[in-house]
C-alpha cells in the first residue's frame, strides 16, 4: 500500500510538470492548490503506513528477544485488528483521493467556465459608457453586454460603438505603457508603448498601419511567416510589409538611425516626415504613390551602413536584397530594420475592427466574432485567426458614426487623400513668436514623443505648439465634436495657453489658463450642418515658451 501511495504522489506530480504553465492566473492558482492538497493527503497517508508497518514488524522482534514489546503480545491480535482498521480508513481515504483526482477536472471545468465569462467597457457615442459581461459582439451585429448593476441585456448597434476594452485584465497603460490601441502609419509603429517585446523579436508594420510583432522562421514563395505569441504562425503576403523591425530600433543610437532612415525615405519620395503630402505631390496617381512608398527598398544595419535595392524575400536566414551589383542575404544579426517600397494601400470595407493584443499586436480584422470563449477573426491579409479572449486589450470600430480626428491625419489614410466629402484637414497654421515653426504630429507630441498628459499616456491625439490653428472641413455631416485636452507633460512650468474652437467662424468654446498637471474636457461642442471646425491654442501669459500642447482623443460623429 505504501507503494500505492508513492506511485500515485509520482503520478500526480509528473501529470502536473510537463504541463506548460497556464495563461489565466485564477486557473493556475486553482489548479497549483489541488494539487498541493492532494500531495499532502497523499504523504500523510504514506506516513501512517509506515508508522504501522514499523510497530507490527518490531513488536514480535523484541518479545523473542525477552525485552517487553511495545506492544504485548497477548495484546497483539487486538493491534492487528487495530491495523485491520487503520488499513480500512487508509483504503477510504485513498477512494477519496481517487475520487478528487477524477473530478478534478470537471471542477476546473466550472472555474473556467466562470472565468470564461469577459467583462467589459463599451465605449459609444453616447457620453456614459456601458459597463457588464459580454454576451457576444461581432461586426455584423453589434454588442450584446449584460449590465453590472441591473443585470439587463443592451443591445448596442455597431454604428454607435467606438471600442470595445476588457477590464477582466491589466489595462492597456499596465500592459503596454500606453492607454489604448497606437493609431497611425507605419512612421509610428515603433514608438514607446507598443509591446513588451524582448530584443531577439521584430515588428512588422504593414502598409495600411497594422503592427505584428514576432519572429520570422521563414518563407513560402512569396509570404513572410512569423510565429507571433497569440496567433501562432501568421503567413504574411511580402507586398503587404512597409517595415520590419527589431526591438533595438527603439532603443538608444539605432533609434536616431532608424529616424534619420524615415526622414531619408521620406525626402526621396518628395514628401514631408509630417502632415499629408503636398498638394502638388498629390496631383497623379504615380506622385501619390512615390508620397507613401519611395523608389527603393532600404536596409538598415547595425553599423549605420544602408544597403539599397529590391528585397526579394524575408525568411529565417535574414533579408534578402538586390543592390544592383548582384543579390546579398543581411542576416538578422546585423539588421536594425528595412523599409520596403510600397503602392498605395486599398481603402478597407467598413466597417472593420482594428484588435489590440497583449503582446502590443494590432490587426486590421473586416470580419470579427467575439464570445466569452475567444474570438474568430479574418484579418485584412484573408487570414482566419483565433484569440484567446484574455489576450484582447480593445476593439476599436472603424466606419461607424464616430470618426477619430488622429486617424484622418495618419499618412497611410488612403480614405482621406482618396475621397471626397467626410472629415478633410485643409489648412495647418502655426505662428512661433521667435524661430522655425512647429508641426503638427498626429498621435504624438510635439517632439515626436508619445503624447502624456497628467501622467496619464494616449496614443490618439495631435501634438501642437503654440500659436496654432488646425482647420478642418465638415462638409455638414457631423453632429458633435468631442476632445479632451492638455499641455503635455513634456512641457515646462512656464506653459500657458488659451484654447478656441471655432464652429464657421463663431466662437463656440474657450478655456484660458490651460497649464501644464491636468487634462481638461472631454468637450462637446455642437457642430450640426457645419462646414468648418477650427482648433485653436492661443499665446497665453508668457508668448509660446514650453507651450506643448496636446488634443486628447478628438473625434467627430455623425
């Protein structure tokens, strides 16, 4: 018997091992508890054994050699009725054990289906949010959430959502370093906060702006395939990439030649680092090509040295270039990043999703399925993937009736440079009391840093300086104009400024003082049937010294 017990104490142990350690907590401490109850049960029992085993062989032992037993010999048929007994109780806890180790499962079953169950906040365009347990939310129906104080089910309809976060988990700021999903083109795909990544990985930034972050093991014909921590292996078409990049490539001195590598592209192509591209740049289909892409494909290395050329393949053994004096493999080891020349992305059917990872992944979804068991999502490549759901941070709904004022600045927005009516920058002022001016940045501050207000970091939102006025044409299909605001916490102690909107040349909002430790708004302002909305940072108390200023999550709806 005490065999029995070492044998089983063996197996529970060895069954738990190889196991690789679960991704939801609460499962992994339930499951760590079970079975350190159950080695307990099972070393006390095996220790009761022993102890008679050790009386019943050394009592007959002592009496033959004339010592008084411990136990008497007259008495010995009543201590082996005793151990009779004591195997009895020992075989009934053993049955118990069995029995706990049999339902064990389905007990883990029920904890899981508890845990299954994703809480979440539903953003819309109404000003309160709707806070519960999702029931289900897909593109074609919209958002089924079941409330935390009523218990009731609402039905959301997927015009009204903005975004969709789970809150069953660290929020995005803990996981990632920033508030919410990072917004913007391929520029900004590497900047801080976009994953927890560990120097050996890359990121690919596709050309419509989705990031995945990974390793590249290697290549079919012409797709890239990179094995990503939520998705598995993910093939990805070599047309679809606009950069790949290591984690080193934000960090330090490769950080400023990944910059200088971004400024060299860009001034190739005949574009600015900043804003849309010019207006006489735009005039044909082949300049508002050479405004995204550029004429070659570019590697950077370790070193500095840029290789230029056509880049044939990415696989497992590194990038492959044609430099024109014959093709070349720069292996990973010596690559900081490449930026491939690329044609203007096709505008995506709306309404589509854009889902954050944990992992900082963010991934252009046209068709999206969310239950409490995970989610079923067909990317933008045509690829089919399945995510866990405690590895979603947010799903943002692009194409409903709000419309992010940061993702119409993105150069990749193919739906502003290619479309007619909606939402349209058309005239950037910026007046400096002393020096050159500043430009906008859409998603970052100022000084190209991520945007922090109050200690607080967003990804979405225009970093300015003062004076500054960003005009945008409404075309009178808009209702409202929601933003919060703030001097950004880059800026000094001397920041002061005066903040304006403009609805058709009528003042509609105005808040003075603004400094430097607190985020104001959000605001809503009335722009129905108005053609033209006006934003607006004035000189404040000291001109424009460390005025650097920061419109939080502007947004439009319909």
């Amino acid at each position: 018997m005490l065999r029995a017990c070492e044998k089983i104490e063996r197996g529970v142990f060895l069954s738990v091992l190889p196991k690789p350690k679960p991704r939801n907590r609460i499962l992994g401490a339930v499951e760590r508890g079970a079975v350190s109850i159950l080695s307990h049960a099972l070393s006390a029992a095996k220790g009761l054994f022993s102890r008679l085993r050790c009386i019943a062989s050394l009592s007959p032992v002592l009496s033959s050699e004339g010592m008084t037993p411990l136990i008497p010999h007259s008495q010995f048929r009543i201590h082996s009725a005793g151990r009779r007994t004591a195997f009895v109780v020992a075989f009934g806890h053993a049955a118990l054990m069995f029995t706990s180790i049999f339902a064990l499962p389905a007990a883990m079953a029920d904890v899981k289906s508890a845990v299954r169950e994703t809480a979440v906040d539903v953003q819309t365009v109404d000003p309160q949010a709707v806070t519960g347990r999702l029931v289900s939310f897909s593109l074609r129906d919209g958002a089924m959430v079941q409330t935390s104080a009523e218990k009731q089910i609402v039905k959301i309809p997927i015009a009204d959502i903005i975004r969709v976060s789970s809150t069953t988990r660290e929020s995005w700021s803990e996981v990632v370093g920033v508030k919410h999903p990072p917004a913007g083109g391929p520029q900004d795909a590497l900047a801080e906060g976009v994953g927890q990544r560990d120097r050996e990985s890359w990121t690919i930034t596709f050309t419509w702006g989705d990031v995945l972050c990974g390793r590249v093991i290697g290549a079919r014909g012409e797709t890239v395939v990179m094995e990503t921590a939520d998705l598995g292996e993910v093939p990805i078409p070599l047309d679809a990439i606009a950069r790949i990049a290591s984690a080193r490539a934000a960090t330090g001195v490769h950080r400023e030649s990944l910059q200088w590598l971004d400024r060299a592209s860009a001034e190739s192509a005949g574009r600015s680092t900043v804003g849309p591209p010019k207006a006489d740049s735009a005039s044909s289909p082949n300049a508002l090509e050479s405004a995204f892409g550029g004429e070659d494909d570019r590697v950077l290395l370790t070193n500095g040295d840029v290789l230029r050329g056509f880049i044939s393949a990415i696989d497992a053994d590194g990038i492959a270039i044609d430099t024109g004096i014959g093709p070349t493999t720069a292996p990973f080891r010596l690559v900081i990043a490449a930026r491939l020349a690329y044609a203007v992305p096709t505008a995506t059917p709306r309404p589509y999703a854009i889902v954050t990872l944990r992992d900082g992944a963010r991934l252009t979804a046209t068709g999206l399925e969310w239950a409490d068991e995970g989610v079923e999502a067909k990317l933008r490549t045509g690829t089919r993937v399945r995510i866990d759901a405690d590895r979603v941070v947010a799903v943002d709904v692009i194409g409903g009736r709000w419309e992010w004022l940061s993702d119409s600045l993105a150069q990749n927005a193919l739906e502003r440079f290619g479309r007619t009516g909606g939402c349209q920058l058309v005239s950037y002022e910026q007046s400096p009391m002393l020096g050159p001016g500043w430009e906008y940045l859409a998603g970052r501050n100022v000084l190209s840093g991520p945007i922090l207000v109050a200690g607080v970091p967003y990804d979405r939102g225009i970093g300015v300086h003062s004076r500054s006025n960003l005009i945008f044409e409404l075309n009178g299909e808009y209702r409202e104009f929601v933003t919060s605001f703030g001097m950004d916490d880059d800026s000094g102690p001397l920041a002061d400024v005066t903040v304006v909107v403009l609805v058709d040349g009528q003042r509609r909002f105005e808040k003075a003082h603004v400094r430097r430790g607190s985020l104001f708004g959000p605001v809503r302002v009335d722009v129905s049937h108005a053609g033209r909305i006006e934003l607006i940072v004035e000189y404040g108390d000291n001109g424009d010294m460390q005025d650097r200023f920061d419109w939080v999550e502007p947004g439009l709806i319909r």
